[in-house]
C-alpha cells in the first residue's frame, strides 16, 4: 500500500498518551532486571546461602553466575537474529513466551529463598546456575525481540529500550542502598530484591498483552508525531507485525541521508535478495552498519571495563558520605542515573552523525587512564603508582562524564543503526546491535580483570601503542565515505569530472604518501634530535621514580 493513498491520517488513532513508548521503556527495564537483582543480592548467595558451601563455590559466585548468564545470552540472541529472515515472525508471541519463563523461575527463585538450604549447599548452588542459564537463555531471545520490534519504529522509541535498560540500574542502586538503610538481614534483602524484579517482569508482561491487544482492536493503525525528525502525520501501520507504510528515505533525518549505503547499492540488493544466501544477506547487513556496531562494542567495553570492577575499589578520602554510601551511591547509583540521563539527551540531541561518532567514542578511552590515576586500590595488589586525582570530586565529576557520555552515545548507535538499513531491514539491524551490546560488556569485563594485574605503566603504553596507529586505522577504514561520498561529485565540466575521478582511484595511494613520507621524516629527525642532546648528557632521561 502507498503511503501517500492512507486515507485519513487525521482520524488514525495516535500514540496519544505515549502508551507504546511506555511499553518499550518497561520492557527496556525488564531485559536487564533479572541480571540486575541477581549480582545485586551476591552477598545473600555468598555470605548467607553458600556459608557451608565449598569455599571455591563462595570465592568464584559471581564468575559462574556471569558465565552461566552471559554465554546463554549470546548464544541465543544469535540464533534468534539468524531465525528472524522473515518479516512475518510474531516476535510479540516470543516475547510472551520469554517472560512468562522468567517469571516462572522468579518464582522459584524466591521459594529456594525461603527454605533452609543448610544442608544442601552445593545442590543449591547448581540449581541457582541452572536458574541463571534458563533466565538467560530466553531473556538473550526477549532482548533481541525488544529491540528488533522498536527497531521498526521511530528512532526515539528504540532509545526508550535504551533508556529502560539503564534505569532498569538505577531501580537496582536504590534497592541496594534502601537496603544498607534500614538493615534487614541478607534473606530478606535477597527476597526484596527477587520479588521486585518478579513484579517488573509481571508488569512487562500485562502491558505488553494490553498494548498490543489495544491496537490490534483499533484497526492496528497508529500515527506517531516524530518531532523534527519526522514529518508530522506519516502513519505507520502496527500491530507488532508492522507493515512497510513509510517510505525508507522519508523516515531518514536529513542528516543521516547521506551517510547511509548508496541508493544504487541498496536496490541492487533488493533486486538479488532473492538469490542471496542467508548468510550473505547478513553479511551485508553488517558491512552496511559496521562502524555502528564496532561504536557499541566499544563504548560498552570501556564502561564496563571501569564500572563496577574499578570504580567500585576507588577509596573516599574527602568522607562525602560513610563508608558504607560511597561506593553504592558515587558508583552504582550514580553510573546508572547518569547513563540514563544521557539516554534522555539522546531523545532531543541527535549529534554527531553515524559516521562521527567513532570520534568521541575513542576519546572515552582516556577514562582508562583517568581512573587509575585516581584512589584506585585492588583487592590483594600494592599500588606503586601515584595518586593524580585523589580528590572525592575528581573521582565523582569523572563518573558522571563516563556515565552520561556512554549513556548518550550508546543510544544515538541503537537509534541510528535500523535507520542506515532499509526499513524492512531494520529488525535485524535492531538485534544485532541488540547482540553488539552483550559483546562489548563481556569485553568489557574481562579487560578489568587486566588491570590489577598489570602495572599502570604498562597499560599507559598499551594505551599509547593504540593512539600510535589508531588515527591511520580510522581513515583507511572511512576510505568509501572520502571516495563515494565526498568525491562523488557531479559536474557538467568534463575537466572537473576527470580530475575527480583521478582523484577517487587514487586516494589510497594520496593519503598513504602523505602519511607515512612526513611520518618517516620526523621520526628520523626525533632521532636526531635525541642523539644530539645526549651528547654532553649520557642521561637522557631521569629513571621512573615510582615504577
């Protein structure tokens, strides 16, 4: 159907009262809520549950219930994505069937709470891996499916995922503060804990039934007012199996237009879909939104690299708050309200474009460093570095710059990445950004385990050996956005269209004289310049005094 032939948008019922956009922002919340409350009641497993447990089971809890979470969680939203081919898969029956599973194991959950496991410890611990795997296992499915189905409308509904998965966090820090408030004992924090969680997912589930049940009983026609950068009154047709209404280009910022896969490439490939194998169309896909998908993995690794792992081992000097806040507030509350925020910016600042978001993203790897500089103790480690931000404030006006830029950046990914595909594209886009996301985290936190165990001098020439070749990288790797992009040029001068295209074959050969001739030239000068001034001084550098 044309779009331009929808009778009467004036008369299709809206999205008047938000009711989708709330939906997702719950579901956003229900994706992250079991992982959440389960590494937030470690202490319950650790100290109150597995107290007559082997000792190995105590110290290696959370590396388990992390294994046990997010390999299943990987794994399933990759076959998810890979079965999701077709257009006409009821994502909102798998979505159902995920939260009625997780409920159900919730439930269970807070029953082996209540019994006395004393004398069954290890039997125990197993059955919480084993309940850890099931919740991961359709909850891997029920994230790829959240964010397939929001990838096929406007791009502030994706962010509205975003934004539920970050507060889904904060939800999580209140709880662990209320609970170091009023002190209950660790059996009744943890049945807290899983109870809320269980009412989430519960919530998630009847509003999910309702919306969905609401629209298909108004004719499934529902018009979004997409603010600036959206034409007000194009109708989209729901229902959750949305059908094609908008036109590809016209849901596009202006932006964005530009800087998306060439309209000639994209009607080649739908001219030979039909011939393309499955995993050729993905392939595509990828290379289509790679640079999205590589700004995710990145901006989740160095977030989770640093939250918790070294945040949480960063002493108060300055006494802002006890002991027993610091950590809870300046950390966890903190890193989760502040990203959440930055997902809001996100709902209103669309900067920079898809193709410049690579630049802030690297630049966050100076958090790294930044951190470690600060009161950074690890557990069982002697630090032999100085302290350079020792100040409370440093550490905190650092978190809240991390939280806020990874925050804003990861949503402007999740809502750029469906909108550089075409529309019927743009679930699949969703869930592999979905799956991206998983990726950077585990990268993420197994990068932290490096840091205590390297000396930070060691990780500042790692960091180093990256800058050395990272700007060469990123522009041989944007070589198709100087050649098809800014040198694609038309002209009626011949001589001016000769002289382009001379200058498209060429630029690879260009950029790399120019880079690497003045590159060579100044290292030989730098080496000149060192043997000279050792000349009269055998000491050409003073030893590293805290190394």
């Amino acid at each position: 159907m044309d779009p331009l032939q929808i009778k009467s948008v004036q008369k299709l019922p809206k999205d008047k009262f938000r009711l989708i956009l709330l939906m997702f922002f719950i579901n956003g919340i229900g994706t992250l809520i079991p992982w959440n409350m389960m590494i937030t009641a470690d202490k319950y497993f650790v100290e109150y549950k597995l107290a007559n447990a082997d000792q190995s089971y105590r110290i290696l809890f959370l590396t388990y219930l992390g294994i046990a979470s997010k390999a299943p969680n990987i794994l399933l939203q990759i076959l998810n994505m890979f079965s999701n081919h077709s257009n006409q898969v009821n994502l909102s029956a798998r979505i159902r069937f995920t939260l009625i599973v997780q409920i159900l194991v919730f439930i269970f959950t807070i029953i082996l709470a209540c019994i006395d496991s004393s004398g069954w410890p290890t039997i125990f611990f197993w059955l919480t891996i084993l309940s850890a795997v099931i919740i991961n296992i359709v909850n891997g499915i029920y994230q790829g499916c959240i964010y397939g189905l929001a990838a096929r409308f406007p791009m502030n509904y994706t962010n509205s995922v975003t934004m539920g998965m970050n507060f889904s966090g904060t939800i999580a820090s209140l709880l662990m503060i209320v609970s170091i408030a009023i002190s209950p004992d660790l059996k009744t924090q943890a049945i807290l804990f899983f109870l809320s969680a269980l009412i989430i997912l519960v919530v998630c589930l009847v509003g999910e039934y309702f919306v969905t049940n609401n629209i298909n009983n108004n004719g499934c026609e529902i018009c979004f007012e997409k603010g600036d950068y959206h034409q007000k009154n194009q109708c989209t047709h729901l229902g959750f199996e949305i059908a094609k209404t908008i036109r590809y280009d016209q849901m596009l910022p202006d932006g964005m237009k530009s800087t998306t896969v060439s309209k000639e490439k994209l009607n080649q490939f739908d001219d030979e879909n039909d011939n393309l194998s499955l995993i050729d169309r993905y392939c595509y896909l990828i290379r289509s939104i790679w640079y999205l998908l590589f700004n995710i993995i990145l901006i989740y690794a160095v977030s989770l690299s640093l939250f918790p792992a070294v945040q949480a081992r960063i002493i108060s000097i300055d006494h802002l708050l006890p002991d027993s806040y610091f950590s809870p507030v300046f950390c966890f509350l903190s890193f989760n309200l502040f990203a959440t925020i930055g997902n809001f910016i996100a709902q209103w600042i669309q900067w920079p474009g898809p193709k410049r978001l690579w630049i802030i993203s690297t630049l966050r790897l100076l958090f790294i460093p930044y951190f470690l500089y600060c009161n950074y103790y690890p557990d069982g480690s002697h630090r032999t570095v100085p302290v350079l931000f020792e100040r409370d404030w440093h550490f905190v006006l650092g978190s809240i710059l991390m939280a806020t830029t990874s925050g804003y950046l990861s949503s402007l990914c999740m809502m750029y990445a469906p909108k550089c595909v075409r529309r019927h594209h743009s679930t699949i886009a969703g869930m592999m950004s979905a799956l991206t996301i998983i990726l950077g985290i585990l990268i993420g936190m197994n990068i932290s385990l490096l840091y205590p165990l390297w000396s930070l001098i060691k990780i500042i020439f790692f960091l180093h050996g990256i800058s050395a070749l990272l700007p060469w990288n990123m522009l041989i790797n944007a070589d198709s956005y100087f050649i098809d992009y800014k040198l694609n040029t038309t002209n009626d001068n011949d001589g001016r269209s000769i002289r382009m295209e001379s200058y498209r074959n060429n630029f690879i050969p260009y950029l790399s004289i120019a880079s690497k001739v003045p590159n060579i030239l100044f290292q030989l000068f730098n080496l000149l310049f060192a043997l000279s001034s050792s000349s009269g001084n055998q000491k050409i550098a003073k030893p590293l005094k805290y190394f």
